[in-house]
C-alpha cells in the first residue's frame, strides 16, 4: 500500500471553523488534461448520489449513509452512523486499471437505492466522477448522460482523465 498518493494534485482551499463540506471550496488545476477548477469539496449530483473531494477535518453531512472513498489518505470526520463505509486505494493517472470499477460501481448503485451516498476522491474529479458515472449507467444513464450530468453539477474538470472517460464511452 502506498504511504501517499503519487498522483495528489495541490489544492488551493480555505477551510473556515465549520468544516462543512458543502460550503468550503477549493481550487486547482487537475494533474490529467490540465484543467481549472474551483468546487465545493461536495455536491450533489442527483438522488442519492453526492460527489466530492476529502481533506482531513472536514465533518460528514449527518444525511449522509453511505461513503465510497477512492483516496484512503485523508477521509472525513463522522459524527453519525453510516450503513457503510468503503475505502478503496485508486489513482487519477492514466496508468490506473479498471479491474476494479465494475464491483465499487455495483456496490455504490445500490447505495444510492438504499440512501445519501457520497462517492469521494481527492479533488472529486477524476476517481469519483469514473465510479459515480458507472454506477449511474448501472442505474440506467448513458455514458453520454452521465458525463454531462457530472459535468454540469460538478465540473467541467470531471473525467479530466481522458483514459477514465474513454473507458466510460467504451462500455
């Protein structure tokens, strides 16, 4: 297991006393395509379904069920019960395999049937937004849909990672 991430980008954030995820935001340029972005470090997408980034200290919504984390790094504060709680170490570079996706995109599927799910990476580009889009095309959506719908209520910078989004396309 890696003791930090090879490929962790340099966050620009401003983390006030509340720590609430929602509000706080932070900003950078994505490692893959090289692209701009100022996000709050969680949205919501649709349903059930919330995306995001991670920094230590930051305290979990209580709505909140369900966390899939891709960045073990760091991870939020919890002060509730969760249903459950996954932690994944995955990468945002386009080495990374994909031998994975499919089962942590089942699991945050049925999630999102069951409760708030919130799928989190580093920045809430690139990790998230592959496993987010699978499991919502899982759900029904075409690559197509679910890449704009990240895209619209995330970022333009999701799936920055061209190999992340060309696999998407591909299924």
């Amino acid at each position: 297991m890696s003791k930090e991430d090879p490929t962790k980008i340099v966050l620009q954030t401003n983390v006030k006393a509340d720590r609430d995820p929602t509000i706080q935001r932070m900003s950078g340029v994505t490692r893959e395509g090289n692209k701009s972005f100022d996000v709050p470090f969680m949205s919501h997408i649709e349903g059930n379904l919330y995306q995001g980034g991670c920094q230590n200290g930051l305290i979990l919504p209580l709505y909140v069920k369900h966390v899939i984390s891709l960045y073990k790094w760091e991870q939020y504060t919890i002060k509730s019960d969760l249903k459950s709680y996954m932690v994944v170490e995955m990468f945002d570079s386009q080495d990374q395999g994909f031998e994975q996706v499919e089962a942590i995109a089942d699991w945050v599927a049925l999630c999102m049937k069951d409760g708030p799910t919130l799928v989190h990476c580093q920045a809430g580009l690139n990790r998230s937004s592959l496993i987010a889009a699978r499991a919502m095309m899982k759900l029904g959506k075409t690559a197509d849909e679910a890449i704009s719908l990240l895209r619209s209520r995330r970022s333009d910078a999701c799936l920055a990672n061209e190999s992340f989004e060309r696999y998407l396309r591909s299924l």
